[in-house]
C-alpha cells in the first residue's frame, strides 16, 4: 500500500515545473489538511483511526496498512495527483460513483490484505487539473468515508528497531510501534511521458509494527515483471506470504506490478525474508 502505502520517502526530482510554484496552502487548504512538501511535491495522508482491523488477531495501526493518501505534483500548467484511499467494503460504491462524477480516473480497486476483519479495499486515482479545485473535490469524496478529521499527533512510546535496521542495512522512519521504508528503484518509471518520482508512490514500501515479541508486516514492492517470481519466493522461503499482485496505474513506462504481502514472526526473521525479497530488486543503492 502503497498502502501500500511509507509516507518520508527519497525522491527523484526530474519532473516538468510550473512556469509559477504551486501554492500548496491553498490545496491544503481546500482539502481540509496540512500535508508534507518534498522537492516540490506535497504528500497528504488521511489516517484511518476510526478503524478496528485484526488479521489473525494481530491489531493493525492506522500507519502499518490503514493510512490514504494523496500526493500532488506539478505538471505542465496544472498538477497531477495521485492516491490510494483505504475504504470498508460498504465505501467503496458511493466513493467510486463520486470521482467518477467529479472526472478522477481510478486505475486500480483491489485488496492489500488477506483474512483481515472486517474487510478493506484500496482504490487508487490519478487525476490532472487546477490544484485547489482537485483538493476541493478529493475532499468530497473522503466526507463520503469515515475517515475522521486530522487530530494532533500522540506521542508513542518508541521501540528499539536497531535490529531490524541492522539486517536491512538501511534507516527506517520510526514512529513509535511503526517502522517505515520507502525504498526507491534504480530506474526511471514514466506515466504519460513523465517521471513518477519514489514519493508518489513507486518506492518499495516496507511497514513493520512491533507487536510483543513479534513484528508484524505489509506494504509492497514495485516490480518489473522478471523480479515477480524471485521476490515471491524469496518472501516464501522465509514465512512471509504475498497477499496480492497487481497494477496500481495504467500507462506506466516499464510496466510496474505491486506485490503485498504479510509476515508475523520474530524481527529477526521477517528482516531476513524482506532483505531477501530486497535482493532481487533493482532498489537504489
């Protein structure tokens, strides 16, 4: 998710500028939250706090695999947003009637998880216009939701996360029982002829949260169709299962497949399974 989705991403920046910078305080504005501004783009996340989600009773927190999002980027005159919205099931019908009445595309309606309680579906959109006006809209479309409105931030008691970090060889964004990757590819992805930067959702998303002695874990990787099969596998050979296999847009350069998946076990063994996993990507260095 990507969910899968981390939401502190690294990023590439060679993206089209507006002739004049965007003016993200009216979209937040308009959208009815304050976001997170990377290399020009501004990333909003819509946790869903409102939420009791178990898989084999093993609670979820909104930032493992329950956050949407939305990410704004500038394109030509206009800007480009791209999403995932985290729906129950009895959501999902009025919120695709409202985009496609408000004329944003949805390219992907599809799980993240398996078995989890109550059920969940992800749909992600991708739309071009005015900044503002596409704020004003996505926001009509989350009132259609119970997704609850921004509250201020709870301080969580942090976890030590050294050896999973260790493992993986890398630096994730802790937050309290939440460890966050955003890894970026090596190669360029392209949407309608432009570069899709890590931040908008093309990094290799890893969430761990610490529950007990264990950790739980999901998010996705971004894949080229040759790395499908090693990465399962590798997942595999280590407890970790993959959940699901598909597109999250339509007219991307290379083809991209995001592959979920889900892992209970010691934070020493799930490091392994996903630094396995992490082995047959091309993932920057």
């Amino acid at each position: 998710m990507k969910t899968s989705l981390a939401f502190l991403l690294p990023l590439f920046c060679s993206f089209p500028l507006f002739a004049q910078q965007p003016d993200w305080t009216k979209v937040e504005s308009a959208i009815g939250r304050k976001g997170t501004v990377k290399a020009n783009m501004l990333k909003v996340t819509f946790p869903r706090t409102d939420l009791k989600v178990s898989v084999g009773g093993v609670e979820i927190a909104p930032g493992l695999a329950l956050t949407s999002w939305m990410g704004f980027m500038p394109h030509d005159a206009d800007v480009m947003v791209m999403g995932d919205i985290v729906l129950l099931d009895k959501e999902v019908s009025p919120v695709e009637s409202k985009l496609l009445e408000e004329g944003i595309s949805i390219t992907a309606i599809h799980n993240h998880l398996v078995d989890e309680s109550p059920s969940i579906k992800y749909m992600h959109i991708e739309a071009e216009g005015e900044p503002a006006e596409l704020a004003e809209k996505l926001r009509a479309v989350f009132a259609l939701t119970g997704t609850p409105p921004p509250a201020p931030p709870v301080q969580a008691a942090q976890v030590d996360w050294t050896d999973v970090e260790s493992i993986l060889e890398r630096k994730g964004d802790r937050k309290g029982s939440i460890l966050q990757f955003g890894i970026p590819r090596a190669d360029k992805i392209k949407e309608h002829g432009m570069e899709v930067p890590a931040y908008m959702g093309m990094a290799v998303a890893i969430n761990l949260q610490r529950s007990g002695e264990k950790v739980a874990t999901t998010g996705d990787f971004v894949l080229i169709e040759s790395e499908i099969r090693p990465v399962m596998q590798a997942l595999h050979d280590h407890g970790i299962m993959a959940t699901a296999l598909h597109n999250h847009m339509l007219n991307e350069t290379p083809r991209m497949f995001m592959m979920h998946f889900w892992g209970y076990d010691s934070p020493e063994k799930i490091a392994r399974g996903l630094k396995a996993a992490l082995n047959e990507v091309n993932i920057s260095k």
